[in-house]
C-alpha cells in the first residue's frame, strides 16, 4: 500500500466515511470537514485519492493525472500515505518493515490514522486551502478496507478514529483501480513489503471491500477496470476526473 515518493484503508457495516459516525467524530472534535463549502473568502480545492489493491497502478495513474492537471493550469499536490510528511515516512517504514510481522491490528490501524493526521495538518489542509487539487496515493478507504474488513476491525471503529485524527476532511473523489489481487501481486518485483507479504485471501477480502464501497457510494467513487493497459487506464481516470470536476465547476484551464 504504498505510492508515490512524495508523498491506506469497503465495508459490510454499510457506513460511509463522512456519514453519522463521521460527523459525530467532527463534532467532538470541533472541526468541519474541509471537503464541505469553504469559509467566505477562503479558495477551496479539489482532494482526489487512488484506491486500490496492491499493483494496481495507483502510482502510476496518480503521476499521469497529475501532469494533466498541471498542463491545464492547476497546482497539483501529489503525495501518498501512509507517509508524506517526515514523520509519516517513519511511520511508514515500520508498517511495512516485514520485521514488525507481529504488529497488534489495533496498533496498525492507530499507526496508519497518526500518519494520515500529520499529513492532512501539514499538506493536505494547507493545499486545499489556497485551491490546489490534492492527489493522495491512499486515504481513509484503505484503512476501511485493509484495517476495518482485512483485519476484522469493523468499519465504525476505523471510521470514528480516523474522523477524529483527519477533523472530517475526506476526498472529494475516489478512483478506485479495480484489479484481481492476484494479478496485482504478480505485478510486484522484489522483496515484498509486510502488507504485500500477507496471504492471497487477506488481498481477495480488501478488494472485496473497496467494490463494496463504491457500490455504496457510486456518486463519491469513480471506479476504473485496472487490468488494461497504463494508458488506456489514464484515458478513463482522466475522463472520469474531469467530468467530475467539471460538474463541480472546478476550473480546468
């Protein structure tokens, strides 16, 4: 799980990120989403994740999107989780670090939502904020799908406790690059990570998640068949994107 260098988590509860648990964490924590109306006199961006199981592509299509947007006018903030920041790249290393094999669920979970705090205090808000579109290899959805499905933590517990860690802000959009786990990993070269390393089954269980979720929630998921070639995958995101943005008045250049 695991993107782009600058820079994780579908559900049976049928809880959406953002819905009643989502807000009642905002509340208690005193914080508004940031992907809601702006504040009068404050630009707001646009926050698109990649999603997917692992060897999707979600690197790939997020740099390829990227150079779109920029051709056509816009700041693009691409970064990735966990990681993004000098200390969710510490974080990082030691959720991926096969070593840490015996890592408690709860505690991965804890760790992916500590690095997804400083990213969206650090980069994420601040970008929204002067109207950059942020581009984010992982967000929220994965620990939905890897902790909450995966793990067998539940949905409404990763939810609550990522509500509170990102004070509400969540993608505008989602592409989610669907792919057959198997298919995915035979994509990967070389040693693999500690979340590549778990078995096949675990990988069919967070993919099972991810379609889950976009079928509850089609009108905040763009959903993009993975298997085809790179760049018959980036004319159907970069379509899908712009139509997106577009319908919400989103400059394009």
């Amino acid at each position: 799980m695991h993107g782009t260098p600058t820079g994780p988590a579908g559900t049976g509860s049928g809880r959406r990120p953002g819905g009643s648990g989502s807000r009642a964490a905002d509340r208690e924590a005193g914080a508004a989403p940031t992907t809601g109306s702006p504040p009068a006199g404050r630009r707001s961006g646009w926050f698109i994740s990649f999603e997917g199981v692992e060897g999707a592509g979600k690197t790939t299509q997020l740099d390829l999107l990227r150079r779109e947007l920029e051709a056509r006018g816009h700041e693009v903030v691409a970064t990735r989780e966990p990681g993004g920041t000098p200390v969710g790249e510490r974080i990082r290393a030691i959720l991926l670090d096969p070593v840490a094999g015996d890592l408690d669920a709860r505690a991965e979970a804890l760790l992916f939502a500590a690095a997804r705090a400083q990213l969206v205090e650090q980069v994420i808000r601040p970008a929204l904020d002067r109207g950059a579109v942020v581009l984010c290899d992982r967000f929220l959805d994965s620990s939905l799908a890897y902790q909450g499905v995966g793990r067998g933590l539940g949905s409404e517990q990763v939810e609550r406790i990522n509500g509170w860690a990102t004070a509400g802000v969540l993608p505008h959009l989602v592409v989610l690059l669907d792919l057959d786990p198997a298919a995915g990993l035979a994509r990967r070269s070389g040693r693999r990570d500690r979340i590549e390393g778990q078995e096949l089954d675990f990988h069919r269980e967070v993919a099972r998640a991810f379609r889950a979720l976009a079928a509850e929630q089609p009108d905040r998921f763009l959903v993009v068949a993975a298997a085809a070639p790179a760049d018959q995958v980036a004319g159907q995101v970069r379509a899908g994107v712009l139509a997106r943005m577009e319908g919400s008045r989103v400059g394009l250049g």
